[in-house]
C-alpha cells in the first residue's frame, strides 16, 4: 500500500490525485531530482480491459479507472530527458476482517455487528417506490449495501464506512486483497418487496412476514446478515411462543431439521420458512457456494439474531460462526443442548428487553393442540400470564438462551449505611428488635464493563505466570455464579430496559468503543476517565464484600480483552495495518454509551447482622 502511514486525510469523492508528498517513494524521488507520478491501473490502459470471469458491466470501478476514455497521461517538454519515478496503486480491494473460530474476536464481533445493522438499510427500497419507472443504480445510494461492498470496498483511497440513515459513520477493520478476492455478490431480500412473485406461495395468517436480511460473496467467504423487519413491541406480545419440534416432525408445513430434541419457537420459524419460500434460488445459491468450501459467517439484531440461529442450526454441518445482537430465546433446552457444536456469541446490552423473552420457561401444553385453531391463542394465554406470575422457570424443556454470552454490563455500586428509622419499622420484634438493619445507598459514578465470560475459562485453562493474578478471581466456579450458561446473568437492576435494545444507539457503541480504545486509547479519554473514577469508588469502605468481589471480577474479566480477543488479528497479514486505519484521528471518535439514569437518592434495605466491613 502507497503510505507512510495506512490512509491519508480524506478528500472528498473525485477520485482526484492522491496529496502532494504523502508517499515516501514521492518524497525520495523529488529529493533525488525526479519526477515523480502516482498511477493507478486504469491510467496504463488503452481500452477497456478484461478483469476477471465475474466481472459484469461496462462500468469498471471508478477508483481504479478514473479516466473511462483511456486518456493515459501526458509528460510536457519540460520533463524530457529526465527519470520518471511511477508510482502504481495496486489492484487490490478492500475485505472484511472476519475471523472463523470458535474463539470469541472483538473485530468479528464489530464488523458483523456493523453487518448486521447495514442489514436495516431502506435506502434503495425507498428510491425505488420513490422512483418506479427509474432504474435505480444501488451502488451510488450512500448507507446501502451494495455501495458499501461494490464502491467503497474497490476505492483504496479511504476506509469503508458504514452510514446509518442517522448520520453515524462507523469504519470497518479491512484488509486489502487482490482484486480478484472483491465481493463479487452483494443480494439485499426483502420479503415485502413489491416486485416480489409471490404466486403459488402460501403464508398462513399471524406469521410474520416483513423479513429483510442481505447476503455477499467473495472467493473466500459468505457472509448473511438478518434483519426483522417488525418492531419489537409487534411479537413482544405476539401469540406464537408455542414451541414446534426442531426436528421438522409434527408440523403441518415442510419445517427443515434443525436439531436432534427439544423445540423451536413457532413464530421466528415461521418467519424463516417464509424468507425460504419466496426466496428458494438465493437459498440455493448460499448453500452452493458454501459447498464449494467458502467458510459461512452469520450474524443478526433483534429477531434477526433469531433467525440468524436458526439458519445456522440449518446449516451447522456446513460450520457456520454465527454472531448475535438482543437476540430473544429461540430454542429450548434440548434443543439448545443438541447445538452445541455451533460457534455462537450472544450479545447483550445490559438490561436489553428482548433479550428476555420469551420467558425462561416451559411454554407447551395441552391447550396448544386441544383447541384447533384457538390453541395458539389461548394455550399462551393460559401458559405466560401464570409463569410470568410465578417462580416457577426451569422445568420440562423451557426455553433456553444459546451461545457463548458477551455482555455490556452495567455496575452500579452502593454503600450500605445503618437505617436510621425506627426500629420497630418493619422488623417482626416490634419495639425490641435491635438496629441492624442496613439501607444500600447508590454511588456515583456507575460504570459500563464488557465481560466475555468465555475469555476467563480460557485464561483459566492456559494461564501463564504473567496471568495468574489476572485471574486469580475467575474461577470456574465464580464464573458460573456470575454467568450461569443458557441464560442471562443477574443484572444491577431487577427491571428491563427496551431502549437499550437498538443496534446502532445501543450495540455498536460498546463494541466501536471498546476496539477504539484498545488500538487508541487516546481516543476514548471520556471512557477511561469514567473508569478511572469508578474504581475509585469502588474503594469505599461501605461497599457490600459480595458486590465488591463480583466488580472486580468483572473488571478483571475485561481486561482479558486486549490478550484474548484481538490477538488473532494482530497477528493476520496486514492486521496491525487494519487496526491502526480503524483507529485514525477522525471527526467522530468515542461514541455515546448511552447509561439510563437512576434515582441517586434511592435506597433498598439489606440485613446485616453487623455492619459491613472490609475483610482484614
């Protein structure tokens, strides 16, 4: 690559010259009194090349064909008989980053997160309904996917950005690679789209239908990124929670094998069948291209993330690695068990709502298949109002979370101080009863920590003498208690926030964040400040012990981070070159992590038998 460092200040879209004295091949050939020219391929052309078997078109990519008249270039008298130093830009294209193991990496994680929110783009969609009898040109529509891979990925003058239609411009962690390694097919599906042919395919009532999802190919790898179109609050209440066998037995519809036990939930399965059927060739064209050995990412928000599952429990003897965001439960328990095998890592932003739901239970029973058509209805009805009134969550084959957890865990802290009410207050021993009875107060500040609870078994099992201090607080039998498998762990607050289920105002910060601050941690001084104070008053005296000890755990288990989850990026050809673009000095650095507010002066009362103390 031509620099001295990854990418230059940014010009605007013109394609023109690259800037005066960037190169350091420039700069010796001016101080040794040559001329000097930056070329790029399509500058050495006479007339329209041929690339490659697939590329299609008369239009070839603008970046490295800037002159469609094949003009060449022209060398004035005054620079006869003199060396000309010709710098050319090479052919090359820009790829994701993805890593496919089992192992969790922070920049997978980012860039399909980045995917998986590109998969809500309605760019085109809108230009197309806008326009009807235009043909519209996608890979000029700035925040589609197809401008993403087919423009922004062949121009290696600047790094691709991911624009979300509120304005956020997130860069992507990509290394180049020869051109014949592009993304050479970039599909959006959308299960609404007017065009659509849907005769001969029936969609029964209540099944969800409004599906979105994007698929992109290069020589490599697949990658598919799901989207639900619906809004949360549309199958938050919706009456398909009923489980079906995700072994495709005792369904009326051809529902494909997903797992050897246990069940599925109705409604997300429905959904996928229903992007199968009105989509049958593209399906084939995933599955083709993963048959000839390209290795299968998977990644998806929301209902999307359950749909992404799902696929994948479809495809696990092709080895996807899948990647989820505030994903519900999809599956139960035996199902879950029976899927082992496939690579997933389920993102939760702190208290996300739909994380959630359905509820942790058991949600079949004999209402479903006694009433006919009502049965759906009124078996949930009978079913969640009850089990969202009791205790009662794990019996039969309840619904269980599947994959390997990486969270954005919100840590308040409390300082637990003696009540200074009545004694009588409250306490069975009237008037007698003694004073022990202590009030948690909330500290200032709260703090955000990203916790991969796999990171910690890891380090657990290969621990270095350099690391045993490290993890010394992680042992399994911590790490269980504080993230018990299948679920979610016990949050800082007992309620649920569903405004801190979105993709792009509530993932993506925490993960662009915590990669900035890693590659540059100048760039993200208002985060580390923020910690900084936080474990400050974490010194408190006050503080509760067990609270304390699981703080610190968890700020432990993030500081596995830079040593567990970005290594195997570092050490990628051009990894460090990738992470350094991705890290620039640019107008929009640090991004909001949103944290809800709390009520300072709130206090909860805890029993203690004496105060607390710090342990001696």
């Amino acid at each position: 690559m031509r620099a001295e460092h990854p990418v230059p200040p940014l010009p605007p879209y013109l394609y023109e010259p690259p800037l005066v004295n960037f190169s350091p091949i420039e700069k010796q050939a001016r101080a040794e009194g040559h001329a000097y020219r930056y070329l790029r391929i399509g500058q050495l052309c006479d007339q329209f090349p041929k690339i490659d078997a697939d590329w299609k078109g008369k239009r070839l990519p603008a970046f490295h064909f800037p002159d469609p008249n094949f003009s060449g270039f022209v060398v004035d008298d005054k620079s006869l008989n003199r060396r000309h130093v010709l710098e050319i830009c090479p052919f090359r294209a820009w790829s994701l980053v993805l890593h496919h193991q089992a192992d969790y990496s922070l920049v997978t994680a980012y860039n399909l997160g980045l995917m998986a929110n590109l998969a809500y783009s309605t760019i085109v969609q809108e230009q197309k309904k806008k326009f009807p009898k235009v043909k519209i040109d996608a890979t000029t529509l700035r925040g589609g996917a197809e401008e993403f891979l087919f423009r922004q990925c062949l121009d290696l003058s600047r790094t691709p950005l991911m624009v979300d239609s509120k304005g956020y411009r997130l860069p992507a962690v990509v290394v180049d690679v020869p051109f014949d390694e592009r993304y050479t097919t970039a599909v959006m599906l959308d299960t609404t789209d007017d065009d659509l042919d849907r005769s001969g395919v029936d969609i029964p009532r209540l099944d969800i239908e409004n599906t979105q999802l994007f698929y992109f190919i290069n020589k490599k790898e697949v990658v598919v990124a799901w989207r639900g179109t619906q809004e949360p609050t549309d199958w938050l209440t919706d009456f398909q929670y009923r489980p079906r066998p995700a072994d495709g037995g005792n369904t009326k519809s051809d529902a494909p094998w997903l797992a050897a036990a246990g069940k599925v939930h109705d409604g997300f399965l429905k959904a996928f069948q229903v992007v199968k059927k009105l989509f049958p060739k593209d399906f084939k064209e995933i599955g083709t291209q993963v048959g000839r050995g390209k290795k299968l990412f998977v990644c998806g928000h929301s209902l999307g993330g359950a749909l992404a599952l799902i696929h994948s429990a479809e495809q696990q003897e092709r080895k996807p690695v899948l990647y989820t965001y505030g994903m519900p439960r999809t599956f139960t328990k035996k199902a879950v068990e029976s899927l082992d095998q496939v690579p997933h890592f389920r993102h939760v932003n702190n208290a996300d709502t739909i994380t959630s739901v359905p509820p942790e239970a058991e949600l079949d029973n004999i209402l479903y298949d006694a009433l006919g058509p009502l049965g759906d209805d009124l078996g949930y009805i009978w079913s969640v109002p009850e089990l969202l009134a009791s205790k009662i969550l794990r019996f039969g084959d309840p619904y269980w979370h599947h994959g390997k957890l990486a969270m954005n865990y919100r840590a308040d802290l409390h300082a637990a101080v003696p009540y200074t009410g009545s004694a009588a207050r409250g306490s069975k021993d009237g008037l007698g009863a003694p004073r022990h009875t202590q009030l948690l107060k909330p500290l200032s500040p709260s703090n955000f920590i990203f916790v991969v609870p796999s990171l910690g078994a890891e380090a657990n099992k290969k621990a270095e003498d350099a690391q045993k201090e490290l993890v010394k607080t992680l042992t399994t039998a911590s790490l269980n208690e504080y993230f018990p498998k299948h679920t979610n762990p016990e949050r800082s607050t007992k309620s649920t926030n569903p405004f801190e289920h979105s993709m792009i105002d509530g993932y993506l910060p925490f993960l662009h964040n915590s990669l900035l601050e890693l590659c540059a941690p100048q760039q993200t001084p208002r985060r580390i400040e923020l910690r900084e104070q936080f474990k400050t008053t974490l010194e408190n005296q006050h503080i509760p012990s067990p609270e304390r000890a699981r703080t610190q755990a968890f700020l432990e288990l993030e500081k596995l981070l830079p040593s567990k989850a970005l290594p195997v990026t570092q050490q990628l050809a051009g990894g460090d070159e990738a992470l350094l673009r991705f890290a620039r000095e640019r107008e929009i650095a640090e991004m909001v992590e949103t944290m809800a507010p709390r009520l300072f002066g709130a206090v909860s009362s805890v029993p203690h038998a004496d105060p607390v103390r710090e342990p001696s």
